[in-house]
C-alpha cells in the first residue's frame, strides 16, 4: 500500500531576514570602516588622473600664454599680385575688403586644436625690406638716412589714441601715415610732415604725408609686441671699419594706401597675424597641436591655406618650439611622478587586502561554523561579495563624484577633463574591496575544519607556491632596477621600470617576513632571565602572530620607501634649485654693472657692509676676456680666460661656506707689489689658482699676462674647477692688492635674505648697478606648473603613504584586539596590573613595528643610490634644459629626514595605539571575556 507524501512546494522558503541587510545592521562599525576606507581610496584613485591631467593642462595654457607674442603668434605672409598684371588689378586685389575675407577664410582653415582669437588678429601690406627717407631735414646721426618700414596693420584706430592731427586716410596715389609719440620724436615728424621714400620704376619719389601722431594703447600687447619697430624708433648700428648709428622706424600707413607700398623699394608682402587662444587646449592635446602646426607650415593644410591667399603664402611661427619644449619637459617629468603613483597604489592595494583579512579573522568561527554545516564555498562567497558590495560600490560611487567636483579644470577652460581614467581607478578600488573578503574567506574555508590549530610566524613554514612568487618577484625587481639604471626614467610606457621602487621594497619585506622569526628567537633567551613575566610574554605572544599578519609589515615597509624616494625626490630638487641658484650669484647677493668692467662707486663696499641683515663682503675685480699665453707652442689655438683680483681673507671665507673651490688664504698672499707705482716691473709673479683648462694651458712655470689690470706674470699655485666668482666660465684668480690697476667692479654678499634694503643702499651710490638675489634666482627656476603640480604630487603621495601606514597600524591592532582583550581579562585574574597589561601590548606590538621601521629605512636608504643612476631630476627642479643652466644635471640624494622621520613616527604609533587599546580594554568589564566555553 503506497502512502501519500504531503505536497511540498517546489521553491525553496525564503530567507526570514535577507543576509545582506541582516549583516549591515549586526556589524554597523565595520561596514562604515570599510565604507570610509574605500571612500579615501577610491577619492585619491579617482582624483590622480585628474590632478595630472589638470596640471599637465595648466602647464600648456602656461606655456603658450606667457611666452614672447613673437613666438606664439602664427604670421601667414604671401606675395602681393605679380608684377605681370597691371597696376589697378594689383592695387584691387589688396584693397581692404578683400584682405579681411582671405583673413577670415584662412583663419576658418587653420586645423584644430589651433583656435584663434579674432579680437587680436592683425591683417595689411608692409615691406620686407626698409626704404630710405631720402629728405634732408631727417636726423643723420653719422650721415647715415633713416630707414622706414611701411606697414598698414588692421585695427589702428582701436589699438591707438590720437595725439596729434588726424588719422591716415588717403589713397594709392596721395597716401597717408602716422607715427608713434616716439617716432616723431626720434625723426623730427610732426602732423603735415610729407617723407619720401625711393620709387620702384621712376626715379621721383613717393610722397609720404603724416597725417597724425598716435600713442599706442597696451604697447605690451601682440598688435605692438610682435613688430616693435611700429611703436619704438632703434638707434641701429652699422659696423664697418667704424662703427656708426642711424636710425630705424616705422610710418603707419591707412588700409585705403596699403597698395602705395607696391611703387616702392621695399619688397613688400601681404601678412596675417593670428593670435592663438589656449582656454580650449588640454595636456592631451599637445601632439595634436604639434601635429597641426607641422601640417599648416608644410603639409596639407598649407596647400589649402595657399587657396585663399595665393601659392606663395607660407606659414610661420615658433609656437611648434613651444610645443615641444613642453613636451620634452613632460615626458621628462611623467616617469618621476609614475613612480609616487605606484608606490601609493601598491600601499593602497596592500592595506585593502588587510581589511579583508580583519573581517575574515573577525567572523572565522562564523564562517567555519556555516561551512562545516554544509554551506558551500559559492554560496558564502557570492553573499560575503553581496555584502562587500552593498559598502564599496556606494562609497566608489560618492568618491568618484567628489573627485569630479574638487579636482576642476584649471583656468577656466573649456577643454574639458577626462571623466573615463578615474572612472577606472574608482571602479579598480572598489573591485578589489569587493573581492578581497570573499575570496580570502573562500581560499581559508575551502574545506570544512574545526578549530584551527596554530597559525604562527615562528612555525609556519612557507609553502612553494609563495616561494616561486617571491623568486618571480625578485627576478622583476632585479631586471626592473637593471633597466632603470640602463635606460634611466626616459621610457614612459615602461610601467615595470616605474614600479622599481615598489618591488625592491616587496621583496626587501618578503625577506623581512623570513628573517623575522630570528631575532624573537635570540631575544627571547636573554628574556627569560629577566625578572617578571611580562618581556617573555610579550615575546611569546609576538612569535604568536598569525602568519596572515605579514600584510602589516609590507604595507609599513611599502609606504617607508615611498616616503622616503619621494622625500629624497623633494629634497634632490630643492638641493639642485639652491645650488643652481647659489651658482649663478655667487652668494646671498651679488652687485655688479649691468656692462662689463664697470668700476663700483667709491664708498660702496662700505654702505653694502653696513646694511642691515649683511654679514660678510667679498669686492671683486673681474676682467673678462684676457688673452693666455701658450709656454708649449706658438702655434696653438688662441684661448682667453677671466682675470679675477680677490680679497683673499673674505674669498676664501666665501667659498669655504658655498662650497665652491675653498683654497687657504695664504695661497694668494701679497706679493707687496702692487699699484700703479710697480707698473714697469712687468716681470713680478703673481700667485694664481686657475680652473683645470687654464691651468693646462700655463703649465707650472710663471707665464706673462697682459691685461687692463697690469702686465704681470702668473704662476698656478691651485686648481679647483669652480669658484663663486664665475660660474661655467674659465678663470684666473689672483691677489686684487697685487694688480697695477685696482677697480672693484662686483660684490659678493653674504647674509641678506630680502633685497629692499640692499638695493637701497646701491640705488644712493648708483643708479647703474645691478643687485642679483639668490633668493630671486631661485624663485625664477620654478617656471612651470609642470614641475609645481609634479612636486604636489610627491607630497600627496608621502601625505597619503603616511595615513595608509596609520591605517596598517590600527588594522594590525584591530585584528588581534579580541584575542588581546581575552588575555588580558584571563592574566588579570592572575594578578597583572593596569600596568603590566599596558607595558603587555605595548611590547607585544613593539617587534614588528620595529622591524618594519629598520627595514623601511634601509631598504629607502638603499634604493636611493642604487636607482640614482637612472634618475635625473633636471627637468623637475630647473625650468631650462640642460647647458642653459648652472648645472648639468640634478641627480637623487638620500635624505635623512624622509628616512628616519617616518619610521620613528611608525614606532611612535603603533606604541600609542598599543597604549590606547590596552587602556581601553583595562575600562570594560572582563564578564565577557571570562565565560565558560568562550573558544577564544
């Protein structure tokens, strides 16, 4: 007899209470940690590549905007209409009219990302070549007649004021002009004026009336700053067998008397100058740029250009040079900053992977309980990243959208930021928190078990696995600084050469985790010999760490070697900015004539001493030029040097705390003959110190010099390679008392910080004397926001190394913090103090820390010299290339104060958090922690 079976429903029940919200609302601390963590994360990932992109952008914009109007500016020139039509046809074919359409097509033609700025385009007819002023009354410095440009710009009666007479109007036959306020007074013009100028075909001149004399509004601006000549008349020379003057200038002619230019001498040439616009331009848009000026000046879109204005038109500008420099200086810059990139990236990726494994250590017995009743490993893992998900997606979402309001685009623009990159970085953030806890938790409970045994640092024994990618790692991390030291920073797609820095610090906390055992087993014998239980215990229990524990030493030992390169990078820049700028003064301040061999007012060295903030003076007598003899050959080639006559005491004291060529004194003692009263002993020796090429060339004997400053000999008594006088210049120093002539033409001053008070003190001697500030010097070479924005980014990275490394701190604490707790209720039962429980923790946490701290600071101080080689820092810390600058090259140093300053402050931290959750636990009551059955 069958029996019946109850219907049952085919769908499984539901859950009385979803899992996700369940967990949220038990464990409401942890998911708000895990949300404020991923939110930091996911706010600095998001916000990178906008911060880059916006200073690489402001960079450009600077770049462009700030440069001379004469580079930036595009100038389309063309030949007016051929000598083969007639003279009405080519007088119709530039009349204004038809000037501004070619103006306006070839500027709608001009290929993008060029964009122009209409309110400062400039259109008309000039000559190439200067005509002479062929009337008498015109000023003749040397006999010499005045050579005029005849130009017709666009625009005159908006970019100029009227002074005088009228504005040009006029025709071909009877043109018109008028001059600048500075014109008419170098050449004598006034309104009425009439200027000839020679003729192309007959030999009557053309007639030139002035009509007006006109101030230029904005002189600076690039109407008047491409041509100056238009606003400002130049006293030129002409050199010959003499040298003689005459005057250069301009008359400004009316659009209606352009063609008037085509009966003169003066070849002249249709132009269109275009002001390029940068509100619209992104960092990303340089190559395209560089591109687009490449096809307009001799490619595809000349040929088109050529349309409009006719086949001799070409296309000039130095705006390419522009492009490319900031090119050169952002490929230079892009791989120093990619290596803070990684750095903090992998700091970030460790201490995420952390708070995956507290969560897994927090809820283990949890975990292990629903496994071994039959949960399966899908089930957990799919729930765990539900709720993962629920916390990370949200707070990436919010990141992400704070990075976008914070982290605008610079200046205005409206180029717009690239919203796809940190969309990315956000999402990477929030994956990896999403997937860490589940698939920790999965890899830990892939087989159901009881009670886990020992997990400890001291017994645990790696498996091969971790040793394969720990020799995998160490094979990168060698062929990565193998690379780096070869081939420098220079290749900026080379992610593996960036990332260096990263795996030498990897695989220096992987050994670390090997060795680690070690030195607790050699401190643990002495210990036990101590009084009291507390240092044995401490050690016992720090060998105890679970093996899951070395996630906190390689976040530590990671964020300390990010420190301190990135501190070493900072420091390398501001040390290569001091000496450059130390270099090219010479000291604090430096007073010299703006011409050579200026001799100081009498009375100067003594006001300069007497100001305020001043501490030491070191005059100078500096001859530039000076012949050297050759004792070898008297065929070789000609050589000249700088005479330097120097006070020896101050000199040297100088140089001692610049560092540049120090020397005793005594090497240039006074030979007691000096003046005007020796001027016949031309046979006297003067004792010298020489840079190493002039040095070569007197040899060891004393040689005869002729100079301003006396004839004399010299013989070299010392070689350095640099001196605080010159710098990158050959030279000659000398006793200043033994010279024939004596004439202090330079100061060297130590100790003024501001130079108000200095140049005050100068300006009542003279008002033709420069005063150079080291200080001033300094400031010039920080240019561009390139290597500002690259210098942030440095400092961002140290900033957010430093907060990771607290958060690997307090995640290391927090992990074991149950288990701590425990202890200490149980050893409080057995009689330890508030005290000792203090002492306790602190000590137990003490170990790590310190080996983290050691190793951070050996593996920065030893990545430092061993990746120099292949950075250089010129480009970050000087706003010029190489051989425009003091120095050639800017190399890495190890700074102590990013090494040691870090590492203490870890030790610091971790002994305070320590302290502070010993003293928390000592608050609570032990009810908890002492029940019956408790597996803890």
């Amino acid at each position: 007899m069958s029996r019946s079976r109850s219907p049952r429903s085919e769908k499984p029940a539901r859950a009385v209470a979803p899992w996700v919200r369940t967990r949220l609302r038990t464990a409401p601390w942890a998911a708000a940690s895990l949300a404020s963590l991923v939110l930091a994360t996911a706010y600095l990932a998001a916000a990178l590549p906008r911060a880059m992109d916006a200073y690489e952008t402001e960079g450009l914009r600077h770049d462009i905007r700030t440069a001379a109007p004469r580079n930036s500016v595009l100038e389309l020139t063309a030949e007016p209409p051929g000598l083969e039509l007639d003279l009405p046809v080519r007088e119709a074919g530039l009349a204004p009219a038809v000037l501004r359409k070619q103006r306006d097509e070839a500027r709608a033609l001009l290929p993008e990302p060029l964009r122009t700025d209409p309110e400062q385009t400039v259109h008309g007819l000039r000559t190439v070549k200067r005509v002479d002023g062929l009337d008498p009354w015109l000023p003749r410095p040397d006999g010499i007649s005045p050579e005029l440009v005849l130009s017709s710009p666009s625009g005159l009666k908006e970019h100029t004021a009227l002074r005088e007479g009228r504005l040009p109007a006029g025709t071909a036959r009877a043109p018109e002009a008028v001059v600048t306020v500075k014109t008419a007074e170098a050449l004598h013009l006034k309104p009425g004026s009439v200027v000839h100028v020679p003729g192309r075909v007959s030999a009557e001149p053309i007639a030139l009336t002035v009509t007006g004399i006109v101030e230029p509004r904005s002189p600076e601006s690039p109407y008047w700053a491409v041509e100056p000549l238009l606003r400002t008349p130049v006293l030129a020379p002409l050199v010959g067998d003499e040298i003689k003057y005459y005057w250069q200038g301009a008359l400004l002619l009316s659009p209606t008397s352009a063609s008037a230019v085509l009966s003169t001498t003066g070849e002249p040439e249709v132009f269109f100058r275009y002001l390029p616009t940068v509100g619209h331009l992104t960092g990303r848009d340089a190559d395209r740029l560089g591109a687009a000026l490449d096809s307009a000046a001799g490619g595809p879109d000349l040929v088109r250009l050529r349309q409009v204005v006719g086949p001799t038109g070409a296309l000039t500008t130095e705006l390419d040079s522009i492009v490319d420099s900031y090119g050169s200086m952002r490929g230079a810059i892009e791989p120093v900053v990619a290596v803070a990139v990684f750095g903090i990236g992998a700091v970030a990726a460790v201490v995420l992977a952390m708070t995956g494994g507290l969560f897994v250590a927090r809820r283990d017995s949890e975990l292990a309980l629903i496994r071994s009743r039959g949960a399966s490993l899908t089930g957990i893992g799919l729930r765990l990243l539900g709720e993962t998900s629920a916390v990370a997606v949200p707070a990436a979402a919010l990141a992400l959208g704070l990075a976008v309001v914070t982290v605008r685009e610079p200046d205005g623009g409206s180029g717009g930021t690239p919203l796809l990159p940190s969309v990315l970085a956000a999402s990477a953030v929030a994956l990896v928190a999403m997937l860490v806890l589940p698939l920790r938790a999965v890899v830990v409970h892939r087989r159901p078990r009881l009670h886990g045994g020992r997990d400890d640092l001291l017994t645990a024994r790696p498996s091969r696995r971790r040793t394969v990618v720990e020799l995998t790692l160490l094979v990168l991390a060698v062929g990565a600084v193998a690379s780096l030291r070869l081939r420098g920073t220079g290749d900026s797609g080379d992610h593996l050469v960036s990332a260096a820095p990263v795996l030498v610090g990897l695989i220096a906390a992987m050994v670390l985790v090997r060795i680690y055992p070690l030195p607790l087993r050699w401190a643990a014998r002495p210990a036990r010999r101590l009084r009291g239980a507390v240092g044995p215990l401490a050690l016992a229990r720090a060998g105890r760490t679970s093996s899951a524990g070395t996630l906190p030493l390689l976040a530590l030992v990671l964020a300390l070697t990010t420190a301190a390169f990135g501190g070493s990078v900072l420091a390398g820049v501001a040390d290569a900015r001091d000496r450059a700028a130390l270099l090219a003064t010479g000291a604090d301040a430096r007073i010299d004539g703006t011409v050579e061999w200026t001799p100081l007012p009498a009375g100067l060295t003594e006001a300069v001493r007497g100001t305020a903030g001043v501490r030491d003076v070191a005059p100078l007598q500096i001859e530039y030029g000076v012949s050297l003899p050759s004792p070898h050959s008297t065929s070789a080639q000609p050589m000249s040097s700088a005479l330097v006559g120097v006070e020896p005491d101050s000199y040297t004291r100088l140089a001692r705390r610049t560092g540049f060529g120090p020397f005793p004194a005594a090497l240039l003692a006074s030979t007691g003959k000096g003046g005007k009263e020796v001027a016949a002993d031309t046979e006297r020796v003067l004792p010298a110190i020489a840079s190493p090429s002039v040095a070569e060339r007197l040899g060891g004997e004393p040689q005869e010099v002729v100079t301003a400053a006396g004839v004399f000999r010299v013989k070299v008594v010392a070689v350095r390679s640099n001196t605080p006088a010159l710098s990158g210049a050959d030279f000659l120093l000398v006793n200043g008392a033994d010279l024939t002539h004596r004439a202090n033409t330079a100061l060297l001053v130590t100790g003024p910080e501001g130079g108000a008070a200095l140049r005050a003190a100068v300006r009542a001697k003279s008002d033709d004397l420069l005063v150079s500030m080291r200080t001033e010097e300094r400031a010039g070479y920080v240019d561009s926001p390139l290597q500002s924005g690259a210098e942030r980014m440095y400092l961002g990275a140290i900033g957010a190394g430093a907060g990771f490394a607290v958060v690997a701190v307090l995640l290391s604490l927090m992990q074991s913090a149950p288990e701590r707790t425990t202890l200490l209720a149980r050893l409080r039962t057995m009689g330890l103090t508030r005290a000792q429980g203090r002492r306790l923790l602190g000590l137990e946490a003490l170990p790590q820390a310190v080996l983290a701290a050691i190793g951070g600071t050996l593996v920065g101080w030893a990545t430092v010299p061993l990746l120099a080689p292949g950075i250089d820092l010129f480009r970050l810390a000087l706003a010029t290339t190489p051989g425009f600058a003091p120095l050639d090259s800017a190399p890495l140093r190890a700074d102590p104060w990013s090494l040691v300053v870090p590492a203490i402050a870890v030790v610091l931290i971790t002994a305070v958090a320590a302290a502070g959750q010993a003293w928390w636990a000592g608050r609570r009551g032990s009810i908890k922690e002492l029940r019956a059955g408790d597996a803890r």
